[in-house]
C-alpha cells in the first residue's frame, strides 16, 4: 500500500510540473488578434528592403499568342494535333482554352500505309490535343 501511495505522489508531481511547464508555454505563445492567430513579425530591416526586381528580355514582336491566333480568325490555319492527325482549315473562332471552330476542314491522319485525307464541312476542336498552329495553312509540296 505505501508503495502504491508514493507512485501516485510521483505521478502527481510529475503532472503538475508538466501541467506547469505547458501553462508556461501557453504563456509564452502569442494571442489571438481579430480572431485569427498572430503571425511571426518579419525582421523590419527585410520589409522595408526593395523588392528583388528580375528583368525580362522583352518580346521584340510585342504580339501575345491569343492575339496572334485572334488575327487568323477568319484566314486558314494548320493544326498539328498532339498525336498522328493534322487539320487544315478556317478558324471561325476559339477561347481561353484554345478549343476551336473550323470550316472547310481537310484532315490528315499518317498511317504506315501513308496519309488519310477526309473532308469535313466544320467541327469544334479540342484543344487538349494541339501541339501547334501553323497561320497560313499548310505548305504546298514542292515538286
């Protein structure tokens, strides 16, 4: 029994200095502000430095890639599709994501057997699978 009595007189000593140590912590923690939990402050000296400034090269055309494909609306343009498939056509339009509406569509797919054409009259293309656009349309083979 006295045995038993000092493990519990270990086990509450120990809990109180621990329960002490945490309330110490719980001090030194930092307060609420305005309902959310206080930040670290940043050393002023880094805040009140300049901005590390990266300069760019600039683009000697000036011309975004939305607004090149937005001059081709209208003019025929190459489609190079991500997998065998080439698409040649009239650009109607497109969006953000690069999906287009074309006319007048002759599509090339290469086999092993050599090249595929089919005709169609307009189709909305995924632009998921476009690897490029080629304004102008495709190249006449020279013989």
């Amino acid at each position: 029994r006295s045995r038993n009595t000092s493990f519990k007189r270990k086990c509450v000593v120990r809990r109180t200095s621990t329960h002490f140590a945490r309330a110490k912590r719980r001090e030194e923690r930092p307060k609420v502000v305005e309902g959310r939990p206080h930040r670290r402050k940043k050393d002023t000296a880094t805040m009140l430095a300049a901005p590390k400034t990266v300069e760019l090269k600039e683009n000697p055309s000036k011309l975004l890639p939305s607004e090149l494909i937005d001059k081709c609306v209208g003019s025929r343009i190459w489609v190079i599709m991500k997998g065998d498939r080439e698409l040649v056509g009239i650009l109607r339009g497109f969006d953000v994501y690069v999906n287009m509406v074309l006319e007048d569509v002759t599509e090339y797919e290469i086999t092993s057997e050599g090249t595929k054409e089919k005709h169609l009259d307009q189709i909305l293309l995924n632009g998921n699978n476009v690897a490029m656009l080629v304004p102008g349309g495709m190249p006449k083979p020279s013989d």
